[in-house]
C-alpha cells in the first residue's frame, strides 16, 4: 500500500497508534481520576486488546483538517439537535407523519472511512436513515420520515450530497476531494485503488 | 455562592427534564408510526439528543469531574452505536419485507434491482413474490447461473 517496504511490525503499529490512543483514552476516562497507574495500566489493557483481538486495518487512514472538521462538526451540532426536535414533534403532533420515501443517492467517495462517517452521521441528521450501501456502485438507500412531494425527496438528495461533501473536505484526501468535482457516477482518473 | 449553586440548579433540571421528554417522545413515536423503518427514525433521533441533553443536565448537577468523563464516554457511545444498530434492523426489516408499501411516496431500491421478484431463501411467509411461480423459476435459473460462473 506505501512505497516504502517497511517491515509489517512497524507498519501494523503506525495503523493501530489511533486505536491504542482512544483505547488508553477511553480506559483512563473510566477509570475518572488521572494517574501514571491509569495511563500505563490503559496502555497494557489496549496492547493486550490489540494483539489478541487484532482487526483488519483502515484502508487509507486518516487527515483531518482542522476548519473543515470545525464546520463539519457545527453542522453536525446543529442537524442533530434539530431532527431530534423535528422527530419528537412529529411524534406529538396529531397529524403524525405524512408519507415516507426510499430513495439511493449516487456517491462519489470511494473510501470505507468515509463512507462509514457519512452513514453514521446521515443516520443522525433530519429525516434520513440508511438502509443499505452498495459499496460497489456507492449508492446509499436512505429511508426518509417524512416527505409530501418529489420536491422534498429531491431536496433530501441534494442534502446528502452536501454531507458528503462536508465529510470528504474534513477527513479525505486530496484526491478524494477532487472526486467531488465529477459528476455523479462517473469514474474517477485513477484505476487500481480499489479496496478489498 | 448559594446563588450560583441554584443557577446551576435551575439549568441541569431544564436540561433533564427536556431530555426525558424527548426520551419520552422516542417511545411516543414507537406507538404511533405505522412502521418498522419509521419507527427506527423516533427510537434514534430523539433518543439520542435526549439521552445527550440528560448527560448535559447530569454533568451540571454531578460533582467531581470523575463523573463528567464517564458521561462523556456515555455521550459518545450512545452517537456511535445508536446509527449502527437503527441501521442494521431497519436493513434486515426491509429486505424481509416488513415495509408498508402503501406509505411510501417512492422507492428507488425496489426500482433498481429486483428484490421482490426472486426468491432470496430469507422471506417471511407472509411476503411473497408478487407472481411466485414465475419468481421461483427465475431463481432457480439464477442459481444455476451462478454455479455455472463458479
């Protein structure tokens, strides 16, 4: 995958360093006081996690720029307090909910990572929630709650389209974000990068 | 002093009980939308941004900070796995058919392939093809296609 031919030790370690990270993290947050005992205790637990239960490395990796991490997660914010409110008041109102939609939304990202934020988060914004992803075709099958027209459905397209692209500008490669220029479905230039 | 303890007060009870009501509308939504995929949306939304805004009220109340991460760990749990699991049942309800067709203004995943013409072996009795003669020929044909490409 990189050019250099380091030995698969050292390449296994600087793909897990993220997940020993956030599993010290999340051990020391446990445990509710800071303490050396709690960070060399965390670093044992998420070494002895890793290598026994070891998973298959994220394709790719990670960057993250900072502004479009910051505006990503605003928006973020914002949808995830609004669709709870939206959804409670559709669940209170007398006249409940109109009809609902299916609809697949034609993806340009090619990346697991990506792919798996832009469900998680799709799942937490206004009316959407993913039913299904053809990772081959990168369509996404989204039910949506509540629509009244083909306007709406349209308009919930366009909505998916512009989280992918927050997603994308906040965590993908420069490549990735090229990608987002071509129109919907169309190849990108580069050939053989295809996950397994 | 006392004065800022009620203040704090006052905030963490706004922010509980707003989110026991969203909890409380998550249930709401269970009973009265018409099916499994709408009722994924009213057991994830509202849910999770009640279960956020009691941990908000919580970490105000609460003292000491040992409290705080462990919310915080809570928080973060809560947005990570509600997505996966509203995602997987709502995926095994509509490939098992369990959708009212009749509420749906549109559905493109049924256009674009052809789920409800063969059989898939995972179907409640209760959905059959819509000319099931003809769809178990098909599958059948399908099957011995795919042996043969093997």
């Amino acid at each position: 995958m990189t050019g250099d031919p380091a030995p698969a030790a050292t390449y296994r370690l600087r793909h897990q360093l993220p997940l020993l990270v956030w599993l010290v993290l999340v051990w020391n947050l446990l445990w509710g006081t800071w303490s050396w005992a709690n960070l060399l205790g965390g670093i044992v637990v998420a070494l002895a996690v890793t290598l026994l239960l070891p998973l298959p490395p994220v394709v790719g990796g990670a960057r993250v720029r900072p502004v479009a991490l910051v505006r990503f997660l605003s928006y973020f914010v914002v949808d995830l307090v609004s669709s709870g409110a939206l959804v409670a008041w559709q669940t209170v109102r007398p006249s409940g909910i109109d009809r609902s939609a299916i609809v697949t939304v034609q993806l340009r990202t090619d990346s697991d990572l990506l792919l798996t934020i832009l469900a998680e988060s799709l799942t937490l914004v206004p009316g959407s929630m993913v039913i299904d992803l053809d990772r081959e075709r990168r369509t996404l099958g989204l039910h949506i709650l509540h629509v009244s027209n083909e306007d709406d459905v349209e308009r919930q397209r366009a909505s998916v389209l512009a989280q992918e692209e927050r997603v994308v500008r906040a965590f993908g490669s420069p490549d990735e974000i090229a990608a987002l220029g071509l129109a919907p479905g169309e190849e990108p230039a580069r050939a053989g990068r295809r996950t397994p | 002093m006392t004065e800022l303890r009620t203040v704090a007060d006052v905030i963490a009870i706004v922010f509980l009980l707003l989110g026991s009501f969203l909890c409380l509308t998550a249930g709401l939504g269970l009973l009265r939308f018409p099916d499994v995929l709408t009722r994924m949306h009213a057991g994830t939304k509202p849910q999770v941004l009640g279960v956020l805004l009691i941990m908000v009220g919580a970490a105000i109340r609460l003292q000491g900070w040992s409290a705080t991460w462990m919310l915080l760990l809570v928080a973060a749990f809560q947005m990570l796995t509600a997505p996966v699991s509203a995602h997987m049942i709502s995926r095994v309800a509509y490939r098992r058919r369990h959708v009212r067709r009749d509420r749906l203004l549109v559905d493109e995943l049924r256009s674009e392939r052809r789920p409800d013409r063969v059989y898939r072996g995972d179907e409640p009795a209760d959905a059959p093809p819509e000319n099931s003669g003809q769809a178990l020929a098909e599958s059948r044909r399908e099957e011995r296609r795919e042996d043969g490409a093997r």
